[in-house]
C-alpha cells in the first residue's frame, strides 16, 4: 500500500486520524513526533502509534532549532499576536510541517496528514508550509475533510479502542517549550474562569513579591541574576519563577485567520517576562525613529507567523530589518513580580540613550531650557495656524 506521514501528538485527534487514513483512504500509515519541547512521554506516543497499527514511528528532537530558528527571533520581534498571544503553537508548526516534509521524502510517501480541524488557524500554518516546501505531496487532514466534532470524535474513539488520557477528553492542550495552549471542555463558555488543572506552571498562592533580572546580548537572552544560561534552561526557570508568582495566564478573545472569533486560554510565563523585558530594553536604547518604525514591523511579523506564512518572503525581509536593530539591544532588565503582575523596575545598557545630565530637574543640569520656545514654536506652527484660519472663520461667520 501506498504511504501517508501524519503528524502525530498521541492525542485524540490524531490518534482517530490513524485509523480514518488507513480504513478510508486504505494507507500505511507512519507517525512522526517532533519535539519541540512539550514534555510529553514520548514512548508512551510510540507506544499508542504501535497500537494503532502504524507501520512506523519516527521521533524527531528539534527543541534546539524551534528555540534558536523560531522562539529567539519572536523575542527580537517582541511577536504578541493582537497584543496578547506570545505565538507558541504558531512558530512551531512550521517546523514540524518542514519535519513531516522531510520525512515523507525519506519513505517515499504519497502525503501527509494532520489532526487539524476545520475552525482553526494550524491547518492554515500546516497546508501553506507543506505545500511551500513540497507542492507535489497530497494533504489529508481528516478531521476538517469529514467534518467531525471532539463529541464524535470521543465516539469514534471509545467504539475502536482507541486510548485517551483523562486530561485529553476534558481540554485540548498544545504544549512546547514557549508556551500551552488550553482549550475546549468548560472553557468554551466564555463566561466560565479556567480552572488551576488546566495551567502548569502557574500558582496562586505565592503572595510575596519577586524580583528577576534578565541580562540580553544583541536582543537574545543570556542570562537570569547575572547567571549565563542557555536558552533552554532560561526559559525552564522563568517559567518557574514566574509561575510561582501567578505569572504567566493570558485569556482573551482572539480573531482567528478564518474569520471566526475565539476565546482562548494560554500559559507562557517565560514568554511574556521575555518580551516585556526586550521591549523594555529596546526603549532604552534605540531611537524614537527607530522604535516607531519597528513598532509596525514587529505587528506585521507576528500577523506574519500566526496566519501560517511564516515562509512568505516578507518574513525573511522583516528579519534582516530585525537583526540589525539587535546589534545594540544589550543590556540588562530588572522585573518585579507580586501576584499575578509583572513591571520592569530596573534598567541598564552600555548603549542607553538615556542622559542623566539632560534629564534632571536639578541645578546639574546641561540642558538649557531656554532653546526650547523656539522648538515649540516652530513644532507647533501648522497646527496653530490651522486653528487660527478656522477661528477667523467662525468669527466672520457669526459662529462665535
């Protein structure tokens, strides 16, 4: 029989999709796990793919390129999707369709498959990264092609046999090293507050205030408290640190790519003390010009990466724009912690453009206050003259 490669989670959707490509489309079937750091128990997915009846299983280790490819330039680009969402599951799942790509061209496979379902935005990122990097591979993704709910789906599940976690059949979670993703189950209703089982890292009964310091090198994180660590292992600790300070849960309604509004549940302490402290850095020492401008480059990089063209050629353009900014974001970030909250409190930079002697209000001062009417004037002359002619206007007119 010919052969699919489906990206697989071990989760319920994907675990139905084994059995739908192999009774309907009558295909060998191989699983490729990739991972990007979603602390999953990876035997046990070789095992439930076994189960199932896939020929193969491949598991693939790419925390180290998700961190330093995808997660590191995020943090440059300071990318919050609509403010809000730090883009966890959206950076990874082009490097998993470029794994499945690779994999595919390995087995000679016909296509790939993924457990997307029609609503979402990951098809989007799956179907556009794939057929970028291979137009000739069929895509199948059963979940969206027969229509099917999580309700049939558990159905479907329970009538073949088919083993699923507890935790699966109450939310659908999407974890690696940048963030979770939560969904479904109570959290559908948009009135209901999520529940502690679904987060991780975050707690709430930490009420003692906490204090971190971020060192960057070139807009990259390098050090915790003057500490050099990897970016695995920073990333690991702030989301503990953080966590343990209630930091870290964003809940807000999001515009998906497909039109439909969504109400989604995120946790990403690291994530968000991350880029709070290089935005915050970036203040300090880049120009007003520069600031302004990269202000609509970050937005147009994370609107970018959510909506699945993460290899559109504008991408790639945004980033050299990025990367040279970075060339003087070194410095370090000091951020309090107390209950939930999060503010930088300290800051320095061997490239700060900040001037203590232009900045007081003391006698020290070198600023001469005087040049300034001048300035305003002048910065001002339009506008003044603008409200001058409509004020004679109204006057003529009797309108004042």
């Amino acid at each position: 029989m010919s052969k699919v490669v489906l990206a697989f989670s071990g989760g319920l959707d994907t675990s139905v999709c084994v059995k739908y490509l192999q009774t309907l489309h009558h295909l060998d079937v191989i699983t490729l796990t990739v991972d990007v750091g979603q602390d999953d128990d990876f035997e046990e997915i070789a095992k439930v793919s076994s189960e199932l009846g896939a020929i193969d299983h491949v598991y693939i280790n790419a925390k180290h390129e998700f961190l330093n490819d995808y997660v590191v330039p995020s943090i440059k680009a300071n990318a919050l999707y609509q403010q809000k969402y730090p883009l966890a599951t959206a950076i990874a799942r082009p490097l998993i369709a470029r794994k499945v790509v690779e994999v595919a061209k390995k087995h000679d496979a016909i296509a790939i498959s993924h457990g997307c379902t029609g609503k979402g935005n990951d098809q989007v990122r799956f179907d556009i990264a794939i057929r970028s990097l291979d137009p000739n591979l069929n895509i199948i993704a059963p979940i969206r092609d027969m229509n099917l709910t999580r309700d049939k789906e558990l159905q479907y599940a329970e009538k073949n046999n088919i083993r699923i976690s507890d935790v699966a059949k109450k939310y659908s979670i999407d974890e690696n090293l940048w963030g979770r993703a939560i969904e479904g189950g109570s959290l559908e209703n948009i009135e209901n507050e999520p529940h502690d089982d679904a987060f991780k890292f975050v707690q709430q009964s930490n009420n003692e205030a906490g204090y971190i310091t971020i060192g960057f090198e070139r807009g990259r994180p390098v050090s915790i408290d003057g500490e050099k660590l990897e970016i695995d292992s920073l990333i690991n600790k702030l989301n503990k640190v953080a966590g343990s300070h209630g930091v870290g849960i964003i809940d807000h309604i999001e515009d998906r790519v497909i039109g439909i509004k969504s109400r989604e549940v995120y946790e990403a302490p690291a994530a968000l003390l991350l880029i709070e402290a290089h935005k915050d850095l970036e203040k300090l020492v880049l120009t007003n010009q520069e600031l302004r401008f990269k202000f609509h480059v970050d937005d147009q990089w994370a609107w970018l990466a959510y909506s699945g063209l993460w290899l559109d050629p504008l991408l790639t353009d945004l980033n050299a724009f990025i990367d040279k900014t970075q060339e003087r974001v070194t410095g370090e970030i000091k951020i309090k912690m107390h209950s939930g909250s999060y503010r930088v409190v300290g800051r320095k930079s061997t490239f700060s453009l900040y001037d203590d002697d232009a900045i007081t209000y003391m006698s020290s001062s070198k600023f001469d206050q005087r040049l300034a009417t001048g300035f305003v004037t002048l910065w001002g002359l339009q506008s003044s003259a603008a409200n001058k002619k409509i004020w004679e206007y109204k006057r003529q007119n009797g309108k004042i």
